[in-house]
C-alpha cells in the first residue's frame, strides 16, 4: 500500500494520449497525479519509490460494457476485471440495469434479472436508494452506471409486447430524467430481449431526446446477424433524432454467411462520423458471444414474469411453434440456432449447474432427445436462469473491428456471483487484447492501444478525472510486462488470473500486486463529467 506519496520511477509510461511510450517519473500525492517528468526529473528525496523498471505504466483500463452491476452487493470480491487492470466499469448495459424498480412492477423486474444476474432482493426503489446500498457494500473498480431502457419500461407499465400510451411514455422521460439526476452516464437498449424488443424507433428517440449532447445512449442493437445493417442505421436514426451521442454495444456481424462483410458495417459507421454523428462501438477479442439461454426463444413468447413463460414452455403445443420458429426464422428476430446451430451453443452456466459445459447438441444426445427439447428442459428444470456461449464470428471480422479507429474495449462480462463456467471474456479480455492482438500480431502500436483502453473511453461516457496520466488527474495506474502480458482463460476452464500485470493502483492505493487483490474495495461510484 502506498498512502500519502509515492514515485513511480523507472517506468515506460503509456499516458493515454496515444503517442508512443517513454521513460517517465510519476509522482502521486493523497491520490493525485501531481507531476510526469522526464526520467530522473523528480528526485526520491525521502519519499516512497515504487520502481517500474521493465514495465509500461498506463492508466487504469476503462471497461466500457461490464454487467457486474451487482458486484458490490456480493460478499465476496469480484476480483474478475481489476486483476486485468481495470479500474473503471461502465454498467447497467443492454437494457438491464438494477434501478429504477416500481413496487407494482417488482416481481416482473426480478423475474428478468434473474435471468442473468444471481438472485438480488431488489431494496430500493430508484437511484439515490440504489447508490446508497451500493456505497455501503463498497466498490473494488470505479462503478458509471448506465440506466436501461428495459428497466425504465417495466417500471412504467410492466412485460407487455406493445407500445407505451402517452402517459407511460411521460412516465419514462421522468424516469430517465430522475436517473440523470443522480448522475447516470447515459441510456443502454439491448433490443433482443424483451422488453426492449417490443420497442419502437420513435418510443427510443422520445426518450433518447432527454440525453441531450452530453449523455451516451448505448445500444445493443435490434439484430446483429442478418439484419445488421439496418440495425446500425436505426441507432444512427435514434441519435441524429435525439440529438445524442450513440455507442453501438460489441460490434460484430453473426453467421458464417455474413463472415468478411463486417466492412460494410464498419463503412456505415465510419460514414455517419464523417457526417457530423457522433458515434462510436465497442468489441470484445473472442469469436463467440455469451448472453441469456432464453435469448434462443421468440419475443412473444417471453412476455409477462418467469411463471408465464414456465408454463408456456411445458405446453406441447408450444414446443412445435418454438421449433417451427428456430427452424424458419420470425421476421426481425435474430435467430442464434441458425446461425451458431446447436453444436456451437454451450450451456456456460445455470443455476444448478447441470449440463455447463456440453453444447446443447450433446446435452440433447445424453437426453436422447431433439435439440429444441433439451432446451426447453434446461429452462424449466432451472427456471430460466442459464446462459449460453454462442460461437458464431469470425476471426478476421474481429480483427476488422478491433483495428477501427473508433473502436474501444468491453468485456461485455456477464454479472459475477453465478460461478459455472462464464465466457473467458469476464477474465481475460484486457490481457488478451495487449498480449494475442497488440503484442503479437502487431494491430497497433501501444500506445494507441493503450488509449482506446483509457482516454477515449473516458471521453466517450465522460468520465471524470481518469484516463491520462497527467498532473491532476486521478493515480488509477496500471504497470504491466508488455512480453508477458498474457490470458489464459479458455471455454471450458475460463477462471484463470492474467499474467504480466505487476500491479494496479486506485486513487494513489496499490489494490492488486502479481495477480493477487489485496482486499481494500478503493473504487468509487462515479458521476459524469
């Protein structure tokens, strides 16, 4: 630990900016950065040396699409992103995020959280109440949340597949306003699952037009397979109509039939920027994608609480149409089984922790079942609550994505506290990025690299007093081993701490050292600049 003061000499430092790394002294007072001088330039005198020989010293990694909107609830330490050297989680992405919850709306709010968040008795009503829960649990990595539209729609009027009327549609914009209010970062849409699903363009610009200039709305796009392109022109629509910034969650374009077109959807982006739009995506480093195993069904069949779709699911002439529909396609519904089939669906994760681990093609085969029928066993045997790794993408359209220049980093790491075995993304996106990308194919210089982790995040979400190492700013630093930087995470063992990271710093306080946290929760509940 190093309170007070403390030089970090002898480093290369990657400051955020982009430009190339160079020797730097580094000095921190009471949690500051308050000089960077050339190496040699601030003398020892009798204060603490931290030596950072051999090691790039950068600013804490900003993750941009994190789910651990639960993580300071836990009793245990979600160490899962600041052994990657993260120090900063943007949450409450894809439509879901823990506040606002209506009283009458309660039970449907849990019963879709639950979904993919470990059980949370839901204690608050709205963001002050929520932030003052959070602060009491402390927080291991800074926490910017984001409010989802998916939680704003079901406190206004429920899990219904329909419009909202005029007064619900107020009841939102208030909702929403109150949550900029107690400083959320911005609005998340995740327009495959419900509620969102159920949405139109115009409800989504009538509520993105409260953002204002300043304020993100983020979106998990209606369809990332075949309707790609036209998902991306929808956000572009929603922003230009707002008048808001737009970040399009974890750019990528499903189905070995879309592989090598992703520059269409990079050339769509790029284009709107060029226009004026002011717009920008995320990616994660990994060829399959992760998220809710009820995200195989179709939307009408996910409406109203968990108990509804439980029931339709154990009707039999449900199962057909489920299995007409996976087989045919639904207008406007991204169909995973399609384009991953079932051999490249894996159950991650359920709440028993039966069948983790086997594609659903071979938990059908145990079964001696159909495939869709092992399904639909999986969802009621475990009420719903399983997740799924879909391997889906392609290799060099990641790299495509990666290499962009207004792409940024997020694991798109899914809520901590279920155990099973969660997509290696949770625990190795950062390393591997550096180490797989950077360091070994050479995509881009360092520290370019180090800037989309860093600044450019924080001026994406507007983030306060992090991202550069320059005087004044926060001392969230991170010191890593360029060569040895390295994941080790895989799909079937993904709990494995990174390698080559020598330590991170939170506010001038050393958290993790050589792949272990130290125990102190530093991390603070952040506010927009």
């Amino acid at each position: 630990m190093h309170d007070g003061e403390v030089l970090v000499r002898g480093g290369l430092v990657a400051d955020g900016s982009g430009e190339v790394p160079r020797e730097r002294d580094v000095l921190v007072r009471d949690g500051r950065i308050v000089a960077v001088e050339p190496a040699g330039g601030i003398p020892a005198t009798d204060r603490p040396v931290l030596d950072a020989t051999g090691l790039v010293v950068a600013p804490g990694f900003i993750d941009v699409h994190s789910h651990a909107d639960n993580a300071p609830l836990l009793t245990e330490h979600d160490t899962s992103k600041i052994l990657q050297g993260v120090t900063t989680e943007v949450v409450g992405n894809c439509g879901f995020s823990l506040a606002p919850c209506a009283p009458q709306h309660q039970e449907t709010l849990t019963s879709l959280l639950q979904r993919i968040f470990p059980p949370v008795p839901l204690e608050w009503r709205d963001w002050p109440e929520l932030d003052a829960r959070l602060r009491a649990h402390g927080f291991v990595t800074n926490y910017a949340p984001l409010v989802g539209h998916g939680t704003l729609r079901i406190a206004a009027f429920g899990m219904v597949d329909r419009a909202p009327d005029d007064d619900e549609t107020k009841l939102m914009r208030r909702s929403l306003e109150d949550a900029l209010d107690a400083g959320v970062f911005g609005m998340s849409t995740g327009l495959i699952y419900p509620p969102g699903v159920y949405s139109t363009t115009d409800e989504l610009v009538g509520l993105a037009e409260v953002l204002g200039p300043d304020r993100v709305y983020a979106t998990h796009m209606r369809g990332e397979s075949d309707g790609l392109l036209d998902s991306i022109d929808e956000a572009l629509l929603i922003g230009q109509g707002a008048g808001c910034r737009v970040h399009i969650s974890h750019l990528k374009w499903f189905g070995r039939h879309n592989w090598g077109r992703i520059p269409e959807a990079i050339g769509r982006i790029g284009a709107a920027a060029d226009a004026g739009t002011a717009v920008t995506n995320d990616v994660y480093p990994y060829t399959a994608a992760s998220t809710m195993l009820a995200a195989l069904l179709p939307p009408t069949l996910l409406v109203d609480s968990d108990e509804a779709v439980l029931e339709r699911l154990r009707d039999p002439a449900q199962r057909d149409r489920i299995a007409q529909a996976i087989e045919h396609g639904l207008p406007g519904w991204h169909n995973m089984v399609q384009d991953c089939g079932w051999g490249g669906i894996l159950v991650s994760t359920t709440a028993s922790h039966t069948y983790e681990g086997l594609t659903l093609e071979q938990v059908a085969q145990e079964l001696d079942v159909e495939p869709v029928d092992a399904l639909i066993r999986i969802l009621v045997e475990e009420r719903m609550q399983a997740s799924m790794v879909t391997f889906g993408l392609s290799e060099d359209d990641v790299v495509r994505v990666l290499a962009h220049e207004r792409t940024v980093i997020g694991s798109d790491g899914l809520p901590p506290g279920r155990g099973g075995r969660p997509h290696p993304r949770m625990f190795g996106t950062f390393p591997r990025y550096l180490g797989r990308y950077v360091r070994d194919q050479n995509l881009l210089p360092l520290g370019d690299a180090v800037r989309r982790l860093t600044a450019t995040p924080a001026e994406i979400f507007r983030i306060p007093e992090r991202g550069r190492v320059e005087p004044g700013y926060v001392a969230d630093l991170v010191a890593f081993d360029a060569g040895r930087i390295t994941d080790h995470c895989d799909y079937l063992d993904p709990v494995q701490t990174p390698s080559g990271i020598a330590w991170v710093m939170m506010a001038g306080q050393t958290v993790a050292e050589d792949g272990v946290f130290l125990g102190q929760r530093n991390g603070r509940r952040l506010t927009p600049a």
